[in-house]
C-alpha cells in the first residue's frame, strides 16, 4: 500500500464507517479529505459548511476538494494531469458505500500513487507530481519537499 495511504488509514481506520450508518466516524474518502486538505482547500465548495458533509462528501463535491488539493481544474471528468480524479473518487465513495473498506483503501493507495502524493518527511507539507504540488527533490535522506531539500 501507498505510505501516505497506509498512514492516513491508520489515522482514521478505527472510525470509518458506511454514510448514513452513524453520525460519528468517517467514510474513507472523508478521511482522506480531511487529511489532505488545508482550510482553504474547501474554498467555497457548496454544502461543506453543514455538519457532516465533511465527514461523508458526495462524489461531486470530493472530486472538486481533490482537485483544490492537488490544484489542477476539473470540467466534464477531463483533468489537465491526465489521472481522472473522479474515477478515483467514484470508486472509493462506491466501496464505502458497500462497506468494502479494503476496496476503498485500495483505491486510495492506488489514486495516491499515480499522483505521487507524499507528505515531506521533515515539514509535513504535502507534494507530488502534479498541479501545484509539483516539487519534490530525491535526497541522501530520502523524500522531501523542494523547500526542505534546498532551502
């Protein structure tokens, strides 16, 4: 499994549950959402405001949260980086929701890896390769930001 997947899961695998089952916990995409995304990722994004829709986003509105994450436009299901987010999105949501948890996190793994998602290992700042966050720098170390890696 993906790392940054794998560490999310971890932090939030306790409390996932389906939507509509309990108003504790997380779906899987939620989880993800909240991890990855900074405050001014949800922007103005309809519906997010509302206790809960964090926790349990439709498809439409993860899709365009990743997107914010990652800083690439999406119209029509048609991403400039070639990765189809809400194919990605429509998986994890159709896993959950089926309470086939594994599936969900696979997908995340897999969404996380062919967008080269990682948090730096020094300042935790999330980059890949795509969007604005491009920039990342292969060091003695290991991975880290372009920031962290030459000041």
């Amino acid at each position: 499994m993906n790392e940054l997947a794998e560490h999310i899961k971890l932090e939030y695998g306790a409390s996932i549950r389906r939507a509509g089952k309990t108003a504790d916990g997380w779906c899987v995409g939620g989880a993800v959402c909240d991890y990855l995304a900074e405050e001014s990722d949800w922007g103005n994004i309809i519906d997010f405001t509302i206790a809960g829709h964090r926790r349990f986003p439709d498809e439409d509105r993860m899709t365009e949260l990743l997107c914010n994450v990652v800083g690439v436009s999406y119209v029509e299901g048609q991403d400039p980086t070639k990765v189809d987010i809400g194919y990605y999105v429509s998986c994890i949501i159709g896993y959950n929701d089926e309470g086939n948890f594994e599936d969900a996190w696979a997908m995340v793994s897999e969404m996380c890896t062919e967008l080269g998602l990682r948090k730096c290992g020094e300042c935790d700042r999330l980059y890949g390769n795509v969007g604005k966050l491009e920039d990342d720098a292969r060091t003695s170390v290991g991975m880290k930001c372009g920031r962290c890696a030459y000041g």
